[in-house]
C-alpha cells in the first residue's frame, strides 16, 4: 500500500499512470476523486467497485446486503462503515484470486469521506491477498494516516531547467530562469504551464508585470486573505519582492531601507508561508507574487518601482533600471522613452527579439510626442514580427499609422504588413503589398526597396501559379530594373541579383552569380540579423545549384543562428530547410525530430509552416494511406491560402511516392502536374526527375526526353556530383547497351561523393533493374543488394519493397537486417555520441537537444554498448564526422 502526497502539479497523477503502464498481468481498477461530488456518499468507491459488481453474489449475506445497500442497489437501514469495508474487502479478494490486482486512487482529498474511510480500512487490512491500492493526495488525511507514504518533491534543480527549457523556444534571461525554478521549487506542473501563461517579453527578460500571469481566482482570492492580516511594512516589502523580476536580495532589501521598511518586516511572511527572504527571494509560489502585486494599488505600485529604479546601479544593471523607471512613470515622459529605446539593444543581445519589443513597446506608450511616438511604435512591430508575435505587431502598426509619419516610415509600414501576411499565411496578399512597398521605396531607400523586392520574390515563389498581382517574372523585372547594388554589397543585394537573374534569364546564365553568393555566404560572416533574414533564399540557391554541402551548411548556421537569436518566426522555416538535407541523407528519424520541433514553434507562436519537410517524410517513407491524408490535408489548407508551391510539392510527393511502389502510370500523371509550373522551383525540378522515370517505364520515351532536356540545363549549371549523377541515373533511362551501362556507373559515383544517399540508393535499384531486363543476373543482384539494404536502414519502405521483388525476379531472396546491429547507431544516438565526443558534458547536450541529462545518460549508455568501449573517451577512436546525422540540429 502507498500514499503518494504532494502538491497540485507535482507529478502524483503520472506516477499513477507508471504504475498502470507497469502493472504487466494484473486487473486495474481506477477511482478518482471530484470535488462536486464529495458530498455523495461512497461515490467514490462506486468508481472503484462499480465493474467488480457481477461478484458480488459470493460475499456472505451482510457484507453483500450493506454494499448493496452502499451502491442504492437495494434498499435497507444505513450500513455499517466497517461492515462496508469488510464488504470491499471480499469483493477485491474475490478479484485478485483470478488475477492480481491493483487499484489507483487519484485525488484522494476529494473523494467522500465514506469512500475514503472504507478504502482506508481496506488497505491496512491487505495481508496476502494479491491486491496493491495506490492513493495520490495533495495533504495528509487522518483516514490515510499511517499507511506508508511517498513524498513528491519538486524536481532538482538541472531536471527543473532542462523541464522548463523544453517548453520555452527562445532564450531566457538567466536570473529570470532561476526565479522561476526557485518560485516553482521544481513542480513540473508548474514549470510546464507557466511560460505558456506568460508574455514573450515577461520570458525572454522578466520585463512583463507580474500581474499578466492568469491564475485561478479563487486561488489568488485565498492568498490575498492571507496578504490582508499581515502588518503594512510586511506588505510593503513583499510588494518590493513582488514588483523585482529577479529578486535579487541585496536590491530588494536596498529599496527596503529606502521606504523605511525594517528588516523584521520579513518575518511575519515566512511565518504565513507566503514568502522567504534568505539568499534569494523566494514566494512561495508563483501565484503568491501575483497576488501580492495585483492586490496593491497603482499608486503603491509606481512608488515600489521608483524605488527600485532609484536603488538599481545605472553602471551595472541599465536596463532593469530603465524598466522600473518605466513603470514608476505616471503619464508620458520622454526621457525615460528613450531610456528604454537604448536599451532595446543590450536586452536584445540578453533576452533575445522578445525582451527588445517589449523595451520598444513600452517606450511607444511612454513617448509623448505624436510623431516620435509612430516612430518607436513601428520600430516595436518590427521586433514583435521578429520574434513571432504577429498579432502585436499589427497592433503597434496600428498605433504607428496614427502618426504622423513621413513617407519613408508609411512605406515601412506597408512592407511590414507584407511581411506578416507573408510569415502568418504565406498566401496571396503578400507580394503585391511587398512589391508595392518596394516601388515606393526606391527614390526614397534605394537599399531597403532591394531588401523589400527580395522579400517580394519570396513571397511570390511561394504564391507560384495563385499569385494575382506580383508574380515571380513581374518582381524579378521590377528588381532588376530599380538598379544595381551598392559598392559593397550586402547579404541581400548578392542574392537580389542572382535570383533576379536566375528568373528573368534562367539556370545556365545566373549559375556563375548564384555560385559566388553561395561562396559568400558560406566564407564571410554576415551580422546575425542579415543571418536570420536571408539564410532561407541562400539554402534555396543551394537547393536550386544542386549544391548539397552548401545546403547542409547552411541550413545547419540557419537554425544555430535562430535559436540563438530567440527569432521565432524564422525557426520553424530553418528547420525545414535543415530537415530536408537530412531527409536527402536518408536519415528520416533526425528529419522527423526537427519537423515535431517546427510544429511545436508554429503553434506557440499562430505561425503556420509549409508542410513540406512532413510532404518529403511521407513520401520517402512510402506509406500511402498515411501519405495520401496528408497530401489532401496540405492542399486543403494550400489553396485558401493562395499558396501555389505547395500544390506543386503535393503533386511531385505523389509522384515520388508512386514511383517508389512502382506505379509508374500514377507516377506520371502526377509528375505531369508537378511542373507543370516551372516558375514553382525546387518541386518542379524534383518532379522532372520523376517524370523521366515515369515516362521511361511507360513507354513514353520523347515527354522523357524532353523532361531530360530541362532537367539537363539545371544540373549542368549546376555541375556539382549530385546535379550530374541525377543527369547521368536519368539518361541512363533513356540509353541502351554500353551507354547505359557507363551512365548507370557515373551516377553512382558521383552520387556516393554526396550527401543525398536517397538518390545514390535509387541509383542502384534502376542500375539493377537495367541488369535485369539485360539478363545479367549476377551484377543485377549486386547491384539490388546494394538498394535494398540502403532503402532498409533508412526506413524508405517502398522503395526498399521494390528492390525485394525485383530481386526475387532474379531467384534471389533480400537479405534479412537484423533488429539493431551492434555498432549501428540510431541518429538521435549518433547525435549525442557525436556532441560528447567533441567535449560536451550531459548538461550541456540536453540543453542543446532540449532532453533531460539523464536522456543523454540513457542514450550514450546504449552507443558506448553499441560501439563496444567503456566511456566517452573513447568515442573519438569510434566516431568520425559521418557517424551522424544532425550534428547541427
């Protein structure tokens, strides 16, 4: 028997759940306690005994008769309590005699005090009887008094940052973590759903007032009794607690003295459990701060603050300075506005693009001139668009186009609202607003207008065949004829020109241009903020050269730069671009792990993200009913959005998918589709390649050729080994005898020299397919092998049953894998194998990978069996750049 006790959230509901999931071969009976219905008597175990009912009939006549009597099942005189029990008692021996039992009992101080008694004195009654009875309850209950009992604590304190650290996407203020581990003591609960109550702003720097947090009122109502009995310097000096993001004690008890507030103030709120001064300032629970700052009023409030700013070091802590004098200020007053203005760039740097808003936010409201005031307003929605905060930012567009603004700050405005539309839809509205904005730019800001057509292109390559005003042809002559870079250009003016070109003049003419912006990109070190913005156009460059090293690269500094940075709205778009070069590797699992990690950002933050790293999953995977729901889904939610790219993703899938189960007619009617819209780049590319496999199968050998045609002028210019092994696997299609024995052997070459081991397995499977239908058994089987062992340990089933039945063709069976071979890692083991090899503690990999220390301590115990060593020294003897997968991600 157990009594597990805690507080609400601490995990006594999930420790039930373990004991259910690990109650192998025995009956579970469950009751749960309910605050309405604690007034029912033996409701409780009517829960529990309900389904144990048909039983019944075997206990002696009393026992049977007071339960039923219990239950209403029959009428009589009220039954004995102990007659009840004894009753139960039987009931659930009767049970366990077919079969173990275990009963959990959840929230036990709400259970009817009859159910609970009876429970109770069943429990202490259980000698040899096969029955185990869990209880969870928040407080000890004199009915449960006695039984043995474990104690949840909060979580220790690395547990409780790795806890709190998985549900926060961005970076957090270091003091502002330790005040929420401290004031949670470690309750996962708490730890879990706290930042979702919370502001970007109140997250990334504590710079949101407590009082924002939403809370149970009758929770908060309780607390604030309590705030009420104690002396007024005792709530004074909690309010200085309270008002202090960080509770520091030196400045609590600095702004203290200041108010005349003595030091035995403290003493009457530990008393009242409500708040501890020691070495830190520590409520008692979150909810306590709240309360304590939402019962003052505003007049206190401001004072506490202005203190508190007073006594913060101007030298030392600026901006913490800057954020109490804000909220000190009864009306507007420019010289803190700007006080708040400069120190948006050092919060920037701390807190991330969250704490910089805020900063810019609150110094908008404060600004009392009109037009200074639109200003620092449009700034604000800048960095609220940044951080993934859509919604605001419109807000504080709002309040900019009040105005008066001039015509370079009304244009801005107009590319901001583009911009949103472009981040929270992706569909239609945004290039004729981007691609507006830009023409009024130009005579104005000859640079921003370039920076806002690049992001017009964006927008339009997205819309592709739905765009109204502002197709992709339209922005790219508009950009090119706004007039050239400056001297020394930047990130945007290299990839403006090469996309601009590559679109008006096409692949063979921009390829040198498009080169040297990918050598930039990759050799020199832009700010972080030109990182953030235009990493996704490089890594597309990448895609469209063919240039599978520099898409690795790439996409690899995207997501490190946007989760440094905190910059939520672009996250979720370097994880796709990153999970699509793993996917091109055949690793499906790391792929999968970043796409989980997108949608969890695109949810947080409103955004919604093309699905089209999940579209790629699907189809490498080769499960067609799982694929089929959501190519569906996606152009169900594509078109609404006038989002062309992903009708065109959805067509080359299926042609993917197709291929690999190897309905090659299927295939081509969709490949047909798939590029149809050539100005839709990357998908309708990928489905050329397609549709020559497909026309080839089918006898369609000139709509191959043709399609081998276009293709051939994009790899060409290309000229890296995957463009030209793509060429050389797809020509090999078309050709005969020797020719296409020496095509076949050139794309294996140099597709084993890249990265994209999808397509060097593919290779193989067409290779041994032409050995085949040559009557070359021997080679042929070689060559199938080879496919069907690669398609195998990467997942990619179709593809990998395709190469099983041609094999068979040939009179030979697939070679079994087995289950797990010693020494093959999976990629999340190879991930954390890798980082420890480079020096990286457990801590520190959690906090890189968002799992706890001791997942790591899991998974490398399972690598250091794996690869048959003793400890993590010796990884770098077994482990080399290539063991992994995501080494970035």
């Amino acid at each position: 028997m157990l009594v597990v006790r805690g507080e609400p959230g601490v995990g006594k509901s999930a420790l039930l759940q373990y004991v259910v999931e690990g109650a192998s071969g025995c009956r579970v009976a469950h009751a749960a306690g309910v605050q309405s219905e604690m007034e029912l008597a033996f409701a409780g175990l009517h829960q529990l005994c309900g389904p144990m009912l048909d039983r019944v009939e075997r206990l002696p006549g009393p026992q049977r008769d007071a339960l039923g009597t219990a239950f209403g099942l029959s009428g009589g005189a009220a039954p004995d309590r102990f007659l009840v029990g004894l009753a139960v008692l039987g009931l659930l021996a009767e049970v366990a005699a077919e079969q173990p039992l275990v009963c959990v009992v959840d929230d036990a101080q709400w259970m009817d005090r009859a159910s609970r008694h009876a429970l109770a004195f069943v429990a202490r009654r259980l000698v040899a009887e096969s029955v185990a009875i869990v209880f969870a309850a928040r407080e000890p209950d004199e009915d449960l008094a006695g039984l043995p009992g474990l104690v949840v604590e909060g979580l220790a304190d690395g547990d409780a940052r790795a806890l709190l650290g998985s549900v926060i996407q961005g970076p957090l203020d270091e003091r502002v973590r330790d005040r929420i581990v401290a004031e949670t003591r470690g309750n996962p609960l708490a730890l879990l759903e706290l930042p979702r109550g919370l502001s970007p702003a109140e997250l990334a720097g504590g710079f949101g007032l407590p009082g924002a947090l939403p809370v149970s009122g009758q929770i908060e109502e309780s607390f604030r009794r309590r705030l009420a009995t104690l002396p007024a310097d005792t709530r004074r000096l909690l309010l200085v607690a309270a008002a202090d993001p960080v509770g520091e004690p030196a400045l609590v008890w600095r702004a203290a003295e200041r108010l005349g507030i003595e030091a035995a103030a403290a003493a009457p709120a530990a008393a009242a459990g409500l708040c501890e001064f020691g070495a830190g300032v520590r409520f008692r629970h979150p909810l306590v701060r709240s309360a304590v700052y939402r019962a003052a009023s505003p007049e206190d409030r401001q004072d506490v603050h202005r203190t508190l700013a007073e006594v913060t070091d101007r030298e030392v802590d600026p901006d913490r300075r800057a954020w109490h004098r804000a909220h000190a200020t009864r009306g507007p007053d420019e010289d803190v506005a700007a006080e708040l203005e400069r120190s948006a760039g050092s919060e920037h740097a701390r807190g991330g693009l969250a704490a910089a808003a805020a900063f810019l936010e609150r110094a908008a409201r404060l600004t009392p001139d009109p037009a200074r005031r639109a200003q620092r307003a449009l700034h604000a929605a800048q960095a609220k668009h940044q951080a993934g905060a859509p919604d605001a930012a419109l807000e504080l567009l709002a309040t900019a186009q009040a105005g008066p603004l001039d015509e370079l700050s009304d244009a801005r405005v107009e590319l901001l609202r583009g911009q949103i539309a472009f981040t929270s839809s992706r569909g239609g509205e945004a290039p004729p607003l981007l691609l507006k904005a830009a023409k009024r730019l130009e005579p104005l800001d000859l640079g921003l207008a370039r920076e806002t057509y690049l992001d017009a292109m964006g927008a339009a390559m997205s819309c592709g065949r739905l765009a109204g005003s502002g197709g992709l042809l339209e922005v790219a002559e508009a950009a090119r004829a706004a007039g050239g870079a400056p001297q020394s250009a930047r990130a945007s003016d290299l990839l403006l020109d090469g996309l601009a070109l590559l679109i008006t003049e096409g692949s063979a003419v921009a390829a040198p241009l498009l080169k040297r912006v990918l050598s930039a990109f990759r050799s020199e070190r832009f700010s972080r903020e030109e990182e953030i913005r235009w990493l996704s156009f490089a890594g597309r460059i990448a895609v469209d050269l063919w240039d599978d090293e520099s898409w690795h690269v790439l996409a690899c500094r995207y997501v490190h730069v946007a989760r440094d940075a905190g910059a939520l709205a672009q996250l979720p778009l370097a994880l796709g671009l990153c999970a699509g070069i793993h996917l091109h590797a055949g690793d499906l699992a790391a792929a999968a792990s970043l796409i989980e990690e997108a949608e969890a950002v695109t949810e947080a933050t409103g955004s919604q993200l093309p699905p089209y790293a999940p579209l790629l999953l699907a189809a490498w995977q080769g499960r067609e009913a799982e694929a089929s729901e959501l190519f569906e889904a996606t152009v169900d939610e594509a078109m609404p959005r006038g989002e062309g790219v992903g009708l065109t993703a959805v067509e080359w899938a299926r042609a993917l998918l197709y291929n690999g189960l190897g309905r090659h007619e299927d295939a081509f009617g969709a490949a047909e589709q798939a590029t149809a819209h050539l100005e839709e780049r990357r998908f309708s590319t990928w489905g050329l390649v397609e549709l020559i496999e497909a026309a080839a199968r089918t006898g369609r050998g000139e709509r191959a050729a043709e399609a081998l045609r276009r293709v051939s002028e994009m790899t060409r210019a290309g000229g890296t080994d995957w463009a030209l092994g793509i060429e050389a696997r797809s020509r090999a299609l078309l050709s005969e005898g020797n020719a296409a024995d020496e095509l076949y052997r050139e794309a294996i070459a140099r597709l084993a020299r890249t990265r994209v081991r999808v397509e060097l397995a593919r290779a193989h499977l067409l290779y041994g397919e032409w050995l085949h239908r040559e009557n070359r058994r021997v080679a042929a089987r070689e060559q199938l092998h080879a496919a069907h062992e690669m398609f195998a340990a990467m997942g990619i089933e179709a593809f990998a049953a395709r190469a099983a039945r041609e094999l068979l063709a040939t009179g030979e069976l697939a070679r079994r894998r087995p289950v797990e071979t010693r020494g093959e890692l999976t990629a999340r083991e190879a991930q954390i194998g890798l980082l420890a090899r480079d020096g990286l503690s457990n801590p520190e990999i959690g906090a890189r990978l968002l799992i706890s220390p001791r997942t790591v301590e899991y998974h490398l115990g399972k690598v250091f069996a794996k690869l048959d060593i003793p400890s993590r020294h010796h990884l770098d003897r077994v482990l080399s750049d290539e063991s992994g997968a995501a080494e970035a991600a």
